[in-house]
C-alpha cells in the first residue's frame, strides 16, 4: 500500500512567500494566502508565528506579509511587533492594577 506524501504546510508556505513574494514592495494579502492555502485567517497568522519563531524571515506591514529581502526590512517588523507587544501590556496592566471596581 502507498503512502500520500506528507504536505508540511509551513514548508511550503514559506517557499510560497520566498519565491512569488520577496520583499516589501512585494507583499500578498491574507485573503490571497487564505485562498492558496484552502485556511482561515487565525491558521495563517498561527504559520507566520511558528515560521517567525524558527527564525524564518517572514515579514508584515500593513499591505500584507512577504519574504524579507534585507536586514532593514526585518527590524521594520520587529518594530511593529515591539509596539503590538507594549500595547497589550499596557491593556494588561490595566486589567491588573484597576482599583476599587467590582466585576
């Protein structure tokens, strides 16, 4: 009996973006990558963390993600991420630290 090749999703996610999708004059929407992939938007964004976390460089802005091209393109979304980061602690905060109301 044949075995059906393993589809690895992030694999072939990530040599979508590196190969149609190269920097960022270049970006593909999620709606485009939903539609490719056959995946809801939260599955898209769930690839693009785990490929960030293995060190991928997988970039966003506000057209879409692409394929890093360069160093300077990296620290742009590693700056967006800073700034999403600091605004849930601030929300976060808040929620810890409110005083004197009852829920």
């Amino acid at each position: 009996m044949e075995k059906t090749p393993q589809f690895n999703i992030e694999e072939t996610f990530c040599e979508y973006l590196s190969k149609y999708y190269r920097g960022s004059n270049n970006p593909v929407s999620s709606k485009t990558l939903e539609a490719v992939f056959h995946v809801k938007g939260s599955e898209i964004r769930r690839i693009v963390n785990s490929l960030r976390s293995k060190g991928e460089p997988i970039c966003s802005d506000y057209d879409g993600y692409f394929y890093a091209d360069n160093q300077h393109e990296i620290n742009a979304t590693i700056a967006q991420l800073t700034s999403r980061i600091q605004k849930i602690a601030k929300a976060r905060d808040g929620l810890v630290n409110r005083t004197g109301k009852d829920g």
